[in-house]
C-alpha cells in the first residue's frame, strides 16, 4: 500500500517549479516523482554522478530534470539557483547516516553538515525566488527528532535541529509569503533502512510497534509533501508532521 497519485488533481502543480535537494533516491527521489506526474518541472539535485547518470537513463523517469548539487558548497548552491528563473517549491531531503561512526570528530561534523546546516544553505539562496512567487518549504525530519537512537548520535542531533530550524525559518520568510514546513518520517522501505527490514526480527518488532501494522514506503510521504505544498495548507507553517505509521505515539 502506498501514496496514489489519483488523490490529487492531475495538474495541482502545472506551471510550478520544484526542486529536491538529494532527490536521487529514496524519500526524495519519490517525492520528486510524485511532483512530476502532478504536473510540476521538478528538478532533482544528488552528488553522486554515477546515480544522476543512471536515473538520466530511466526511461520510467522521463520529465524529470537530474541536476549535480554538492549541498555541502555554498558558492555551487548559489550558482544552481542563480541559473534558474523560478522555484515554488523546495524539498529539503538531502541526508546521511553514518552508524557508529558519528562519534568521531570529523564524521559528526559531515553529518551536521549534510542533513542541519545545507537546508539552511539551500533556504537561503532560494529564498529570493521563493519569496517572489510567494512559495514553500518542506524539510525532511526524522522521527528521530524525537527519539534517541545510540549508534546515529550525529543524525539524531541534525534531525532534532530541522524541527527547529523549520520553525525559525517559517517566521523569518513568513512575512514574505514563503511557508516552511517539515514532515517526519519514521521507518520507510528505503536504501538507508535495509538493515532493518532484510532481518526478519527487526522488521517485525518494528511492525508490532507500528499503529498500521507495516512498513512505510517512500511513496508514503509524497502525499504529506503534495500537502504541505499546496494551497490547502495555505495557513500551515511552522509545522512538523509526523509520516510513521503511529511509531512515535506507540510507547
């Protein structure tokens, strides 16, 4: 079970522009996918040059614009978005993980780097254009925003700093017409999950806890994103929605 891209009109977001930091997999790849079948141009930013060749590739993904974006500098930030004429929507989903290796120096740092201090990178330099065609924000989360994880202390930090991150800046661009949210998603099928959902006995103990009684899927957060994004929530800012199933309430 997942998202269908029937529940909403077919082009909610013609004309609009989209772009996805770290949109070339994952939660962020979905979510730009689902933009493109609702009638956005949605352009979708990764580091990995291999990847953005692979997805240029897909015949499946056709529409879809791939574009190189290190998040982590700002001057190629500020020239991607200098080279475009309009943004409406931007997702924040850029993101990593390093289990275990997070408490040494240089890989907590990267990690903040990556997943906290680039959406504030990216916000910035798109704020211009957000600010002219009076658009919004979506940050990614985690559930970990508010549950501790021992072994990812750097991504539990990061993703705690995106909720309140996502409420400084949903004042700050407020005034301007500019709304900025963030969804929290908590145990999708996606590459960084694997682990978890390959064992068996993981995957079930995490299932049982879950109010729904499954998984996520990726295609399960695009509908929160469509949402947060659209003129039904054009007095949502400020705001973090949790997307896990009742994970988070199941104590």
């Amino acid at each position: 079970m997942s998202f269908d891209n029937g529940t909403f009109c077919a082009d909610l977001f013609a004309g609009k522009h989209v772009v996805v930091s770290g949109g070339t997999s994952g939660i962020g790849l979905a979510i730009a996918r689902t933009f493109h079948r609702l009638g956005a141009h949605t352009t979708a930013t990764g580091s990995s040059m291999k990847k953005l060749d692979a997805l240029r590739d897909d015949a499946s993904l056709s529409g879809l614009r791939f574009a190189a974006l290190n998040v982590r500098d700002q001057r190629e930030i500020n020239a991607f978005f200098g080279s475009l004429a309009r943004v409406d929507v931007l997702i924040n989903a850029a993101g990593v993980a390093r289990p275990r290796d997070e408490y040494t120096d240089d890989v907590f740092t990267d990690v903040l780097d990556v997943n906290l201090r680039s959406v504030m990178r990216v916000s910035q330099a798109a704020r211009p254009l957000l600010e002219q065609y009076r658009g919004s924000i979506v940050n990614i989360a985690s559930m970990l925003s508010y549950l501790a994880d021992a072994d990812v202390p750097a991504y539990c930090a990061s993703k705690t700093g995106v909720v309140g991150l996502t409420r400084s800046l949903a004042h700050e661009y407020g005034r301007s017409g500019v709304r900025v949210n963030a969804i929290a998603p908590g145990y999708h099928r996606t590459e960084m999950t694997r682990i978890f959902w390959e064992s068996e006995a993981l995957s079930n103990k995490i299932v049982a806890r879950s109010a729904l009684g499954r998984w996520g899927e990726a295609d399960d957060l695009a509908g929160a994103a469509v949402f947060l994004a659209s003129p039904a929530a054009a007095f949502v800012t400020g705001v973090t929605l949790p997307v896990d199933g009742g994970y988070v309430s199941g104590f």
